[in-house]
C-alpha cells in the first residue's frame, strides 16, 4: 500500500463511513477592518467525509457562506488528528433535485437534521468542501508513519 493509500485509509478510518464530524472551519473575514489585511475567522461545523470531500448543511446567509462566495479557500481541521485546505462551494438549495443523494446522506449520518436542518427553506444548503493538500497525524502509527503530507489533488502523499 503506497503511503498516500495509508493517508487515505486513515482519513476513510477517522472520518469517513457515515460518521457526523466536527470539524473546524476558516474562511476569510468580511470585516471592515479586514480590508487590506484579511483576517481568518473559524468556526465548528456538522460535516459528513467521503472520497476527499466533506460536507455540511448550512443556511446561505451564514458569514461562513458569505465569505466564501468572497473566497472559496478554506482550512479545516479535526481535532489532532487532521488539518488540511482545499476550496468551498454552495451547491445550492439541500432538497434541489442535484443534491439529493447528498441529502439521503445527511439525513442518514447527522441525527439532528430532521429536527434543525430546514430543509423546506431554499436558504437551506448543501456546502462542499473539497480538499487539496494537508496533513493527517497517526498517533498509534497503524500503517507505520506519524505523519502524512497529502496532496489530494495529485494523489501523492510523504
């Protein structure tokens, strides 16, 4: 198994197979006093992982959706176990006929959707986060490395 097919398993292990995820989001802030020294901001968020990509419901008129319709470059992180970036995209309303596999997903992973997920708001949508490069730590070295430098876009990893 090639070191980025480790990185890759430990992600699936960590993240993936349906799990609710909490994970840590920055964009950019759209503050006034961002202007000519852009500030990060960072927020915690529902998200559910799956081949590079998680995803999360949100509503558009959140900062988090606002700013990244200003920049969609993000970093993520979750917990010690992962920090990566990668870009951001509303994929727009969560019940719109594109996102409804995503939303059998959410439905299925995030316990609390049917209670707060709004979906009959077209406010309510789908963000993907797909991701480019990070790090993933393994602190028991299961696959024999403490480390992984992951390029998600070349699929290659150190």
């Amino acid at each position: 198994m090639s070191k980025y097919e480790k990185a890759i398993k430990l992600m699936e292990e960590f993240c993936g197979n349906g799990k609710d995820n909490l994970i840590a989001l920055a964009t950019i802030s759209l503050s006034p006093k961002a202007v000519d020294n852009p500030r990060p901001t960072v927020r915690m968020v529902d998200a559910y992982y799956e081949d590079g990509v998680f995803y999360v419901s949100t509503s558009s008129f959140k900062n988090k959706t606002l700013e990244i319709e200003k920049n969609n470059e993000v970093a993520i992180c979750g917990l010690d176990l992962f920090v990566a970036q990668g870009t951001a995209e509303n994929l727009g309303w969560v019940k719109d006929e594109k996102n409804a596999e995503i939303r059998g997903k959410m439905k299925k992973y995030f316990a609390w959707f049917d209670d707060h997920g709004n979906e009959e708001s077209p406010d309510s949508i789908v963000l993907r986060i797909t991701l480019t490069e990070g790090t993933i730590t393994d602190n028991e070295q299961k696959y024999g490395e403490w480390q992984y430098k992951v390029d998600f876009v070349n699929k290659t990893a150190e």
